[in-house]
C-alpha cells in the first residue's frame, strides 16, 4: 500500500479506468458480479440490446419502467468517487476514462472536461431516429404521466437512454481520447473493473506498453492482474483515499 502511495506521489500523468465497482457502495449494482443485474437475472441483458429494443415495442415499455425505478437515481457519490477529486485537486490526474453511465464522477466533483463516459450516459435521452439528446429527466416525467413509449417531441422517433447498447459502437472519439491519453501516462490505476469489456479494457496494456506502472484496485480478480505491478484486493471506498491522501 504505501509503495503504491509512493507511486502516486511520484506520478505526474495518472490516468483512471473506473467500473461497477467503484458505484456498488454508492448503492448500485453492477453488472457481472455475484450479485449483479445480469447474473441474478438474465433476461435483463435483453433490454440493453439495441436490436432489441427497436424491434420490440413492449421490451420498450419495460425498459422504461427499468429507467423509473433505477437505484442510480437516488445515488450519491461515495468515498472511492471522492478520492478521484482529491487526485485531480493534487494536479495527477490527467484522464478519467469511466465504463459507468451513472454520472457520479461529475456529482463528486471531477472536472467534465476529463471525464470520458465511454459507455454513455443515462442522464440523458438520444432519438435513435434524429439524434437530438435531451435530460432524462423530462422524459421520464412523461412516463410517470402515462406515456409508456415516450416518442421523440421533435421527429416522432424512437428514444433511448443515450448509453451505449450491445450492438452499438462506442463514439470513435471517446475510445481514441482514451487511447491517447492511456500512452501518454505514467500511471494507470485501474478501479472496480473486472477489465474484461473490450476494447476499452486494452488502454491497460497499452499504458503498461508506454512504460506506465499499472495499479489494479477491486473487490475480485481481474483478467488482467498478472500485467500489474500491484494488484490491491478489497473496498473501493475504504482502498482509495489513503491511495491518493
């Protein structure tokens, strides 16, 4: 722990990957772990397939009422999601590349502008017909109004959380930033992923490939632990901020 300290201190280019784990202590569940949405329920898998959800009017319905009820909309930022600003406020950190859609980076503090949400976000709403975005929020205030499908108010197309779906492509921009910004670091700490969605989970090996040390921080082994230079098992809240203090 404190070698890695030592690391962190030394650091002048610190770039952060973050997934599901580091929001679970913030109340929302990931996805692939023991617990998570998909393992206890397989079915839920189906409504973020993009195929899908176009094809089908009742999944549609259905992955609504999924929106109304999500626990990330009473979420607050935790520990972990704090000890990334302290990182930012101490001028380390250089990106924040973050496979989560809940927008608690930004709630915590860390700066928009170095937040790349590679999977989107589900704060707000994109028409897959004429790609116009608009909050969440209103959209699903007309379904608590009794629109079930809300349609989209300028072109009459199909809606959907503006995250990115199975059978959709990640933004070529985002995954280039991160690219980018994982060559050019001399540390990449790695946080609450399980580092085995691809392609996002290569800018690892390509900050190792720069010459970067590579810091793992999660709860379970990871597909790439033996590529690290300190694997860290436990806590994300309780792990991180002596990390970056």
């Amino acid at each position: 722990m404190s070698e890695v300290r030592g690391w962190i201190d030394a650091a002048e280019r610190v770039v952060v990957l973050t997934g599901a784990g580091i929001s679970t202590d913030s109340g929302i569940p990931d996805f692939r772990g023991p617990q998570g949405v998909w393992t206890r329920n397989p079915g839920a898998e189906k409504l973020a397939t993009l195929q899908n959800y176009v094809a089908d009017p009742d999944l549609r319905k259905r992955a609504w009422r999924s929106r109304l009820e999500s626990p990330a909309w009473k979420a607050e930022p935790n520990a972990g999601h704090r000890a990334l600003v302290t990182l930012k406020r101490r001028g380390k950190l250089d990106t924040l590349i973050t496979q989560n859609i809940d927008g608690l980076h930004q709630a915590a503090g860390s700066s928009p502008a170095r937040v790349v949400e590679i999977h989107g976000t589900m704060r707000e709403v994109v028409c897959l017909d004429c790609g116009e975005r608009a909050p969440m929020e209103r959209a699903l205030a007309r379904v608590r109004a009794g629109e079930e499908d809300p349609p989209c108010r300028s072109c009459g197309g199909i809606l959907k959380s503006a995250t990115i779906s199975f059978g959709q492509g990640l933004v070529p921009e985002d995954l280039r930033r991160a690219e980018r910004a994982a060559a050019r670091c001399d540390l990449m700490l790695a946080v609450g992923t399980k580092l085995s969605v691809f392609p996002i989970a290569g800018v690892v090996p390509v900050a190792k490939r720069a010459g970067a040390r590579v810091v793992i921080v999660n709860a379970e082994p990871t597909e790439m632990d033996e590529l690290a230079d300190a694997v860290l098992r436990g806590s994300i809240s309780e792990l991180l901020p002596p990390l970056v203090e």
